[in-house]
C-alpha cells in the first residue's frame, strides 16, 4: 500500500510540474477574425445645373443594380453647378458640398472618388469601383437608424479591426433618396419632376468626421444622435457611415431608418 500511495503521489507531481512549464504562447490560440466583403463608397459630385450629371447617375445606377449593396453613392450637391435654389424652386446644395468640392480640387461635374482614390471621371467609375471591391477589407462595420419622437435620428456604429491597427476616421452622413426637384438634361432641356437619389443632407459627426482607433480584434459601438429638419422626408432617410485615413476609405456601411418597435 505505501508503495502504491509514493507512487501516486510522484505520478500527481509530474502531472502538476509539466503543466505548470505551459508558455503563455501556448496557452491561448489567436483566431484570426474573418474579413467582412469589401464595400465601395462613391461620392459623386454632382449638381443640379450639370447637364452630364444625369448620365453619371445612370452609371450609378447600373453599378447598384450589379454589385446591391456593396457599392455605395452619396451625391454631393455643390461647386459651380449646384444650385442653392429660389423662392419658387427646390435647391439640394449645400455649404458642406461647397467645401469638400474645394477641399478635393475639383475642376469639374459630375466627378467622383471611389474610395478617396483622387478625382474619377464618371466614364471610369465602373473600373474603379470593380478595382476597390477585389480588395480585402480591414474592418467590420455596421449602423442601425432609429427616428425618435419624429424629431431626432439615433444612430449606432459598430466597427471591428479584423487586421491590424486602425488609426483613421468615422464619418456618419445622413442621405435622402426621391426627391423631387429640376435638374437640367444632356440634352439641355430642364426636367422639374427628375427624382434625385442618395443625396447628401448633412454630416452628423462634423465635416471630417471624429477619430477612431481599433487594434486588431477590438471592438467599439459609438452612439449619436441627429436632428432632423423639417424639409427631410423620413421615410427616405438613410445614414452612411465609413472609416478612412490617408490612405483612402477602408469600409463603408449603410442602414435604412427605422421606428422601434
């Protein structure tokens, strides 16, 4: 019996003593998170007096209609050929599509970014845009819209690094789809009934956006609230949120608003 006590308790010993020389390395396996589908953000600069406008938005068009959601637009209303508009006419640009026309250098409309890759002219956008889309995204991100008493929008981010560190910037806008207002024509007719779509209303996180940084794995949900105006139509309302640094727009999400249930 003692001889089979010692030897229990020698065999207990070894058990403990190799366990207990496990390196830290070993003992937990990363899990590399798997990469979301890229989605292309394309800010198309457009403006309600460009007669080739149009045209840029049939490329648009056709470019949804092949890829759905995972391109996104957002007319930007602005430069030499928005239009404010008048007392008796609907105008869609606005001060912060003047600036970031500026900030661009842009020369001229309709012109385009397709991931903050420089100036596209709206013949090229496919090519760029099927170019983005090959690439691997960096990040998960996701939004939900919410109208709250008819009179605020509560929105939610949620942004995962899926690889590396991320070091850029969140940018929300709030975008408006079916509005009805003129729009000159190739042809150089004026249209007053063309529906304009995903145009650009207001940025709900300042011009530029606010910084976020992710390591790699992290994950961070980021909650704001956006007031409406009365002009808004919410039943057209969506948010656009994207990540981007100096190297471009990393990814882009888009939700449509809801009402809680």
């Amino acid at each position: 019996m003692k001889r089979a006590l010692l030897f229990t308790a020698i065999l207990t010993a070894a058990i403990l003593t190799t366990c207990s020389h496990i390196d830290e390395d070993e003992r937990y396996i990363y899990e590399k998170l798997e990469q979301a589908d890229r989605v292309v953000l394309l800010e198309d600069f457009t403006g309600q007096r460009c007669v080739n406008c149009p045209r840029g938005t049939e490329v648009i068009e056709q470019l949804q209609k092949e890829f759905g959601d995972k391109v996104i637009a957002v007319g930007i209303h602005g430069g030499p050929l928005g239009f404010a508009g008048t007392a008796t006419a609907k105008g869609l640009a606005t001060n912060v599509g003047d600036e970031y026309y500026d900030h661009w250098k842009l020369e001229y409309q309709p012109v385009g970014l397709v991931n903050r890759h420089g100036a596209v002219n709206y013949t090229d956008w496919t090519k760029e845009v099927v170019a983005e889309l090959a690439k691997p995204a960096r990040l998960n991100l996701g939004a939900e819209l919410q109208l709250v008493d008819d009179q605020s929008l509560f929105i939610t981010v949620s942004a995962q690094s899926t690889d590396g560190t991320i070091n850029g910037h969140l940018q929300v806008w709030v975008i408006e789809d079916g509005i009805t207002a003129l729009q000159m024509m190739p042809d150089g007719s004026t249209n007053r009934e063309y529906v304009h779509n995903h145009v650009l209303r207001t940025p709900v996180n300042g011009t530029w956006g606010e910084d976020i940084t992710l390591n790699e794995g992290q994950y961070r949900s980021i909650a704001m609230m956006q007031p409406l105006n009365p002009e808004w139509n919410t039943n057209n309302l969506s948010i656009v949120a994207f990540v981007y640094d100096d190297s471009g727009v990393l990814q882009a999400t888009k939700a449509q608003i809801s009402t809680p249930q």
